[in-house]
C-alpha cells in the first residue's frame, strides 16, 4: 500500500547522498560532458538503486527464517466475564489516524498535478513549434522554424525556433548554439529530470539539479559555438543583449537560459587539469554504500512437513465492562472468615465429609443440611463468606457445576439432582 511512498523517499535519499558531493566538488568544474554524465547517473542512480535488493550485501543482518509450510494457529480468545446480577456493557472502539495513508494520498496526488503540468506545457511548446511560423527548412539534421515577433530562441528535440529578427541580425550564432544543444542529445536529459521530478515533487533538492543539469547544457552548447569558429568576445556580447528577452518554455532549451555570469565565466576558464577527472570516482563508494543500506537479508526456506509451526496468536476484545452487582440480603445473614466457615461445616454440615479447601471449592458452595431440608448457598466476597441463598430441597434440586474465568466465577453446566445422586453426595465418606 505505501510502496510507492517508501519508494520515493528512498529515490530522494540516493539523489541527496550523491549530488550533494558534486556540489561541493564538481559544478565549478570545465569537463561540461563529464559533468553532464555524472548529473545523468545521480538521477539514473536514483531511480534504479531503490528498487535493488542484494541480500548479500546486507549490513550486520542474520539470515531470516521463512516458514513455507502449513502453519497451525491457535487462537487464545480473551474474554470478560461477570457473574453479577445485572450488568451493562459499552463498548468503544479504538479508532486511529492513519497518517501513512494521509501521506501517500499526497505523494500520489502531488505527481498526478506535476505529470499533469508537465504535460500540458509539452503539448503547448510543441503546439507553438509549428503554428504561427513564417518558415521552416532542413539544415543539418535540423528543422528551423522562423516566427514572427519576439519569440526568445529555442530548441526542443531535432526543431529550432527563432524570430524572423534575430535569424537576420545573428542567425548563424544562435543556430550553431541551438544545434549543439540537439547533437547532445539535451532534450532526453530533460524527459529524464522530469520523471524524477514528477516522483520526488516535493524535494527541493530535485529542482536545483535540475537547474544544475541545464547549466552544464548551456555551457556545452556554448562550447559548440566557441568550437566552431566564433568570435568570444562577440559571442559573449550576444548573450548580454539576449539575457533580457522574453521567457520560453520548461521543457525547451532556449539560448539565454543561465545566469550569463557563470556562461562567461566558464568561457573565460582554462581546461581542467586530468587530476581533477578523478574527484569523480566519489560516486562508486557511494551507490556501494547505497546498495549496501537498502539490502534486506537473505531468506532461509523450511520446507519440513514433519516440523510444523505452531504459532499462538491471542485475540483481545477492546471493550469495556461496567458491572453493577447485587447481593441478596438473606436475614440472619452472618458474614465468616474461612476458618469460621470450616468450622461450621463441620459442625452444622457434618455430613459432608469433604474438607474445605477454598482452592479447591472455588468461591461458591452449595451445601445440603443434614434433614435434607434445606439447600444453602454460600459465596466468597471480599475475602468472606456470606449465605446468598437458601431454598428448600425437593426432587427437582439441581446439581451446578462452575468455572473460573479470568478469575471470576461462571455457572459451567446444571442438572437435575436424582434421589440417587443426592443420596450419593450426601453420604459421600
């Protein structure tokens, strides 16, 4: 039920375990493709490593035993039990807040508007590619669509759009920028940024790669232009005067996307050293340690049918129980100790030779005098004995046997009392 939700908190544990060192070492780095790459495989990583499960790898874990057999359960059901007169029971069922459910309601409603955003603004940029241009022709691979107006320029997969204007004054500039963004393939990057997004839309971390990841896109794609014979210095006055023209697409790679400080300031900047390539390596001890935390351990399978489980399982009732108890008043009634109320069975009931042992006869007795007259019943309450009842003994006296339940005293079965049986119970020895 709450896979995906423990499925995206995993992804965003990989993505902060491992762009958060690029951070601090690599984005000042001029390798633009080796950049490029490790922000790919942060984000690949993030996606894949939560998914692996290799028992082997499994951190200070023992083998976990796994039952595949039949299993017998026995269930101890626990019960409340009153013996009183009258009774009233209520009962209140314990009722909880299941915040888990409340937060994968969100994660999954959250990617339904981010999926859904996100297409709607494929769908428009892709809508405005074609409808609307003055022109469109083949060059290079390419599909350049000329708009009239101030469109700002930018490209998405093999197509370039650019205004009637700037393809006039600097068109061979910004086609040659807009190309390197399609021969790098940038587009793709961008569909994969924004299936991550769409699953950890609530990690802040997520859009600052992202602006990361479009960075490096300028600064490759500029690298292109500069490669191609371009002035720098016209080059970089063109991003100036481009840097406040109107805004284009999410999705799109548009020319003055990035703070142009950091795009000059790259331009400017002499190769990295080969010794700096190996700061990289970071990202293997790291998907290691990933893999190593995300392990479950290895299950051993029992297969023995000669060896079944018995597994106890105890049910509990969430009830409450409010008993309201009423004693006869018997008149004469007299209140003993359980010496006393040995005492005098020995001597009013000599009869019965049983020896009075409370642990044995419970906290309920019903005693027959020696006339046969008269059946007495007593009852322990509050550490005493107290006479209850005492009815007279005709043919129809009944034989009652009890129980004790959670410690209270329940009537277990009742039968007639036989003349035969009376007489046997009477002059037991």
């Amino acid at each position: 039920m709450n896979d995906i939700l423990i499925y995206s908190l995993k992804s965003a544990l990989v993505l902060t375990m491992l762009y958060v060192p690029y951070m601090l070492m690599l984005r000042k780095e001029s390798f633009f493709r080796m950049n490029r790459m490790m922000l790919l495989s942060i984000l690949f990583f993030s996606l894949v490593l939560p998914a692996c499960n290799f028992s082997a790898l499994a951190i200070g874990s023992e083998p976990v035993a796994e039952a595949t057999r039949q299993i017998y359960v026995q269930f101890d059901e626990g019960q409340v039990v009153s013996n009183s007169s009258t009774q009233m029971a209520a009962q209140s069922p314990l009722v909880f807040f299941d915040w888990s459910m409340l937060l994968h309601g969100l994660l999954i409603l959250g990617m339904a508007v981010m999926a859904l955003v996100r297409l709607l603004q494929m769908v428009r940029m892709q809508t405005m590619v074609k409808r609307g241009s003055l022109w469109s022709k083949e060059k290079d691979g390419c599909t350049i669509y000329c708009h009239a107006g101030d469109v700002s320029p930018f490209s998405w997969m093999k197509s370039i759009v650019i205004n009637d204007e700037d393809y006039k004054e600097n068109g061979h500039q910004i086609i040659l920028h807009e190309q390197g963004h399609i021969l790098c393939h940038h587009s793709l990057d961008i569909l994969l940024l924004t299936f991550v997004q769409t699953l950890q839309w609530w990690n802040p971390l997520v859009y600052i790669l992202g602006n990361s990841l479009r960075d490096v896109h300028e600064y490759e794609a500029d690298n292109h232009v500069l490669t191609a014979g371009i002035n720098i210095q016209e080059y970089q006055i063109l991003l100036i005067r481009k840097a406040l023209g109107t805004g284009t697409y999410v999705f799109a790679n548009n020319f003055k996307h990035s703070l142009i400080k950091n795009r000059i300031t790259m331009m400017m900047k002499k190769n990295t050293s080969k010794w700096a390539y190996g700061k990289t390596l970071y990202l293997i001890p790291l998907v290691a340690l990933a893999l190593c935390v995300f392990a479950s351990p290895k299950t051993e399978v029992n297969n023995d049918p000669q060896k079944p489980l018995k597994i106890k399982v105890k049910q509990v009732k969430t009830r409450t129980i409010n008993t309201v108890e009423i004693i006869p008043e018997i008149k004469d009634g007299k209140v003993y100790t359980d010496a006393e109320f040995q005492a005098m069975m020995d001597k009013k009931y000599a009869e019965c030779k049983k020896s009075f042992s409370p642990k044995y006869i419970g906290n309920k007795i019903n005693l027959v005098d020696k006339d046969e007259k008269y059946s007495t019943t007593y009852e322990k309450k509050n550490g005493k004995w107290v006479k209850v009842s005492k009815e007279p003994l005709t043919h129809h006296s009944y034989r009652t046997h009890y129980k004790t339940i959670n410690g209270k005293l329940v009537e277990a079965s009742k039968e007639p009392l036989s003349p035969q049986l009376k007489k046997k119970y009477l002059h037991s020895k």
